[in-house]
C-alpha cells in the first residue's frame, strides 16, 4: 500500500512538474552561476563562464528526478552580454529537453556611488514527451491512467524578463519566467495555461574585519507560480575564502521552505565549492524534509565549470559583488 500511495505522489509532482518551460531550480544558482536565477547576469564578470550540473533527487526512489543541465554566458560589448543553456530532464515516464538564449544590457546609474542596473531577457524552446513504452501494469501499480494513449510529444516557446539593481555589494532581481500563456490540451483539465512565475533574489556580499581575503554571503531566493498562487523561499548562507592568485573555495548552506510552512523545510542541506587555475567544482546534498523523507536518502547535485578567455570590461557595470568576478 505504501508503494502504491508513493506511486499516486510521484505521479501528481510528474503532472506539476511537466508544466514548467524550465528546469526547477535547486541549488544550481549558489554554485557560483547567478545566471541559472536571471537572463541580467549574462556578460557580468571578466571571463566567458560555462557551468554544467548534474543533479539526481530522491536517491533510492525509482524513477525520481535526474537531470543535466548547462549554462554559458559572456560579455560581447563593454555594456552588454549573451548567454545560452540546454537541459535533459528525466521524471518517471516523463521526459524534457530545453534551450534557452538571453541577452542582457548593463547601465550604470551612479559611477561613484556603484549603483548599477541591468536588463535581461531569454527565449525558452522546451520539447516535453511521456513515455508510453514503458507503461506495464505491475503488483505495485496494478492501474495506469485510460485517458493516455500517446506520447504527447509537444513543443512550446516561452519568454522570461528580469531587472537586476546593484548598489556596491548589495544585489537585488527580479523575474518574470514563462511570460506567454501555454497552449494546453483540451484531454487535460488540471494543466493550467498560465506558466507565469515571478522570481526574487536578493543577497549581500560582506568582507571580513579581520581578513580581507574572506567574504561572507546571505541570501534569499523567492518564487511564485501565477497559477495557484504557491511560493515558497530559499535562505541560503556562503562562505568564501581567496588565495593570493584570485582562487578561492566555498562552503554554504540552504533551507528551503513553502511560504505558509516556515517551519516545515521542504530540503536542507550545505554545499561546498572550489576554484583552481579557472576550473570549478562544486557539490551539494539536501536531505528531504517531507513525507518522502522516509523513502529516499536525498537529493546530490555536481557542478563543474570552467572559465576562460578572460578580458577586462572598460565598463564598471560589468564588475560583480564579489572579489570571484575580479579574478
């Protein structure tokens, strides 16, 4: 009964997840990528910047989420940037491919002061399918849906927009993600039209007294889905430590949280980081907090990166809030 009831969730969190145009964001976006949150940070820094993750969630469950992803993004113009990302996605029977392109404008408001704005905007292609092959009647799961009788293959196109303000070491941005309704199919009563979400992050990068070399980072992460108005928030905690040649590790944290059940993580979990020689790696674990908690021993994400053709920005726009991107 217990597996039949874990069956009937998985399949509902399939429905939720297949009516987004993008990949759920975990923990990608503290690996040092602010570009996975908004289409504002492309071309920020001096190098072009490539981060791939691989991520497998609820380890010991079958067919849980698994999915890879990468991103790469790169200043083309003192003021402006371009970026790119493609993702695989697994989820059950369900399957989803995507790319996004953006393109962000870097203006600066006040030399003296550092205050700086962007403007970022991405085009999403998104392919999604079921997998009806695979579909066999078992003792766990004695009944399938009637009503799918084909693949469902479809493609849609999407658009997000983002505003990034930053005013010395203090960030703020925020998005619109899937900005189009979807076209829907008529056999579906519970997928919504509406893809809209809204995103915000905001987090401040502090030096240490002590020791110049040190940075300490607080950060929040909110999202809400238009649709059925849920949000939840991310409280997230970094720790960076530079050597004399600009290289640097990290060591973190985050809670994650609906925004109606503070005290009721969804995952928790710390992550750590390290650069040497332009290379990147970075791990995270969150331990899950639900009724799947039980069932499966959480969820491992692996990001390696790489930055190269380094160039410097005549713009001060273009500078980040952390002594990473002056490297």
């Amino acid at each position: 009964m217990k597996k039949f009831t874990l069956y009937i969730f998985l399949l509902v969190m399939s429905y939720g997840y297949s009516q987004e145009l993008n990949l759920p964001v975990f923990t990608q976006y503290l690996a040092d990528n602010d570009f996975v949150i908004s289409p504002t940070y492309a071309g920020i820094g001096d190098n072009l910047k490539v981060r791939a993750n691989g991520l497998t969630q609820w380890v010991g469950i079958k067919n849980a989420p698994d999915n890879q992803s990468i991103y790469a993004d790169f200043r083309i113009s003192d003021r402006t940037g371009v970026g790119i990302s493609a993702y695989n996605d697994k989820n059950g029977n369900t399957r989803q491919k995507g790319v996004k392109l953006s393109f962000a404008h870097h203006l600066t408001l006040d030399y003296k002061s550092k205050q700086f704005l962007s403007f970022g905007i991405s085009y999403n292609i998104n392919s999604f399918r079921i997998d009806i092959e695979n579909f066999n009647t078992t003792y766990d799961i004695p009944i399938l849906d009637p009503s799918i009788t084909d693949d469902r293959s479809v493609s849609n196109n999407n658009f997000d927009a983002g505003i990034l303000y930053r005013w010395k070491a203090f960030y703020l941005s925020l998005n619109a993600n899937n900005i189009i309704s979807k076209d829907t199919d008529s056999y579906i009563g519970l997928e919504p039209s509406r893809l809209l979400n809204y995103q915000l992050y905001t987090g401040l990068v502090l030096k240490s007294n002590q020791n110049r070399d040190v940075e300490f980072e607080p950060s929040v992460f909110f999202q809400l889905f238009d649709s059925d108005k849920r949000s939840s928030t991310d409280i997230n905690f970094k720790y960076r430590k530079f050597n004399r040649k600009g290289d640097y590790y990290f060591l973190g944290g985050s809670y994650r949280f609906l925004n109606d059940q503070f005290l009721k993580p969804l995952n928790v979990g710390p992550m750590a980081g390290i650069t040497f020689n332009k290379l990147f790696l970075a791990y995270s674990y969150q331990f899950t907090v639900n009724d799947l908690a039980g069932y499966n021993t959480g969820t491992h994400m692996v990001t390696i990166g790489l930055d190269f053709l380094q160039g410097a920005s005549n713009c001060a726009c273009t500078k980040g809030t952390s002594q990473s991107y002056y490297r």
